[in-house]
C-alpha cells in the first residue's frame, strides 16, 4: 500500500469517529502515591552548592526580606525548627527534602508532606466562594486538567518573607503545571513547572521547576514535632506542682 | 531509594537547614565529618525535627554528661534505625560534628550501636 491510501484510508477512519461522535479524550493519569525528589539515574546526592542568583525583588520587599534574615540568619532559626509547615511554594518545591504522599480523587488532590504532616489540598471542582476563603500559609488552591496536565492556581497566601527560597506577598499567586512521565527505566517521574506572579513583591514573574520520582513501597511517616515541647512543658508543670505541693 | 541514599539525602538536605524546636544547627560545624564520640546513653529521645542524644562521655576533660542533636526520627528510621535499637546504659559510638566554638555537644550524623549496627 502507498503512502497516499495509507493517509486516505487513516483520513476516512479519523471522519467516521467524528461522525459517530467520539472524542479522544487523554487519559488523566493517576498521581496517587508516596514521591520523593527525582534523582537522575547516576547523580550523586544533592549538593548545597553556590547560593542560588538573587531573586528580582522590588525595594520593599527586599528591605522586609533583609530583615527577616538579619533577624534569624546568625541564629541559624527557621520556620521548621519552630515545626512550622513550609507553606507554598516550598512546601511543593521540596519540604525539607522529605517524601510527599499524593491521594487523588476526581474533585479533589490532597498531598501530604511528610515534614511537619503539612497538608495542601487541590480543589477541581467550582471555586469556593471568595467571602469564604482567607490568607494562609498554603493558600487556596484550584486545579483543572488540560489533557493529561493538571494544571492549578494558588492564591490567597499570606505574605511569607520566611519562605526559604521564593518570598512573597499575600497577593503572590502561583500557577503549577504538572505532567507525569515514565522514563525508559521505568521510573515515574512528576514534574512541576511553577510560574509565580507577585507584582507587590517582584519586577518580574518567577519559574521554578521541580521533579519528584515515584516511591514504590514507601509509606510516610508520622511527624509529631511538638511532642518534645510539650513533654517538656508537662515536666515544668509537674516540677511546679511538686513545689507548690512542698510548700504547704 | 535504599537506606544509605536516604541517608545520604538526609545528610545533605535536611540536616543543614533545620533546627530543633528552638534550638539551631548553626551552632555545629557540620562540614567536620569524621568526629566520633563513644560514651554511654543516658538518654536517647528519637524525635522530630531533631532527635536528643545524651551521653556519658569520659576523654580527657574528665567524665561528663553531654547532649546530642541528632537527625530527625524519620531520618533515622529511613537509615536503618529502628525502636528498642539504642536503649539507656548502651556503649555506642556517634559520628557527631563538632559544635563551632568547641564546648561539649554535637550534630549526630550517624550512630553505631552497641551491636555495631550503623545508621
């Protein structure tokens, strides 16, 4: 057969599945699962490196960012050694370096993040009401699929000058794209191409990518990081008591 | 991702850029890899973000009681510790960096128990 039947007999195929009315829809894939980061086959371990280019930040906003460095810095305090959630975007860009665990449902995406049991949900269905929603540290995310992209925009932060590597103001918001592969050694690889738009903060909008690879077998752990604390402060109430109780 | 590749993460990524619960990493030297302190538990509290170690520890200083920081519980656990491995009154060895200024303490990076399991 030549190449011109060959098109015509694949153009007559294409026109009568139209004509029946089918539509090729591309299959959503499933991210459901425990992801850690992605290390390319043959990559050693992640190196802290050169500190990474400084960041487009507006006058202002680097005067906050400076100071909420100059605060904490020679101290060596975060937002985690307090057992504070990272809070987007870096809980989705690396949480500690700790795994995620991915539950999906046709309205709704919840990840997991190991480090401080931080939880991100993904809305897909109609928007909540805006009277509804507040600021928060992740803020308020809805998704939508575009094929076999899942696509979702985050708004309704707080302003977060303590974010590790991407600060932002409280009107930032972040678009995700995330698309799934399997490389040819089988391993399933999420990418997420982050684009954040804060024009209070920065003169220009901000790409970051980040890829996690599927973790067969692995189940996350708990991550109770005020227990100490509290342990602590139920021995200093039982140290008080047994003063208070001697003293009578 | 087997054990010593998480650990190998833990180690890279973790362990810099957390603190414990008011507490800080700053405090270590963490590019000193090879120190290793031997003393016995008194007190071994696997936790998160940071695990407390205490030892009793006797060098040259004399003999003392010196705490630890260690990596977080998960951390530990993805490197091969498990519950009921390091108990009070346990001879193990800590590959701890040093603290900075040189007062007692460290960051433990990895343990040897007393059977000589490592994680």
């Amino acid at each position: 057969m030549n190449e011109t039947k060959v098109l015509a007999r694949l153009g007559v195929a294409v026109l009568g599945l139209c004509m029946a009315g089918v539509v090729v829809v591309a299959e959503r894939p499933d991210f459901t699962g425990v992801w850690g980061n992605y290390r390319a086959p043959g990559a050693g371990p992640p190196q802290r490196g050169a500190p990474a280019a400084p960041l487009p930040l507006k006058p202002e906003a680097k005067a906050k960012v400076d100071a909420y460095h100059a605060l904490v810095d020679s101290r060596g305090e975060t937002p985690g050694g307090f057992c504070l959630g990272t809070g987007m975007p870096g809980s989705m860009l690396g949480s500690g370096g700790y795994p995620m665990e991915i539950v999906q449902h046709d309205d709704l995406i919840i990840v997991v993040f190991e480090a401080h049991a931080e939880i991100r949900r993904i809305y897909l269905g109609e928007p909540a009401k805006e009277e509804d929603l507040f600021p928060d540290r992740n803020g308020y995310s809805l998704g939508r699929w575009d094929g076999d992209k899942l696509i979702v925009e985050t708004t309704h932060l707080k302003e977060a000058v303590d974010q590790g590597r991407y600060p932002h103001s409280e009107d930032a918001k972040v678009v995700e794209e995330y698309t799934l592969v399997t490389n040819d050694d089988g391993t399933r690889v999420l990418t997420s191409k982050m684009t954040l738009t804060d024009p209070a903060f920065y003169t220009q909008t901000i790409t970051a990518e980040k890829k996690w690879q599927f973790l067969p077998g692995v189940r996350l752990l708990p991550y109770e990081c005020n227990e100490p604390t509290w342990e602590a402060h139920l021995d200093e109430l039982r140290q008080q008591q047994h003063g208070g109780h001697a003293g009578q | 991702m087997n054990r010593s590749a998480w650990l190998a993460l833990a180690l890279a990524v973790v362990a810099p850029s957390a603190a414990i619960a008011h507490h800080s990493a700053i405090r270590f030297d963490l590019t000193i890899r090879d120190n290793m302190v031997t003393g016995i538990v008194k007190e071994w509290v696997p936790a998160n973000p940071h695990t407390k170690i205490v030892l009793e520890v006797t060098d040259e200083k004399g003999t003392r009681d010196i705490e630890y920081e260690g990596h977080s519980r998960n951390n530990y656990y993805r490197g091969g510790w498990r519950d009921g491995m390091v108990n009070v009154g346990d001879k193990i060895t800590l590959n701890a960096a040093p603290t900075r200024d040189g007062s007692d303490g460290g960051y433990a990076l990895g343990v040897i128990t007393a059977d000589g399991t490592r994680f």
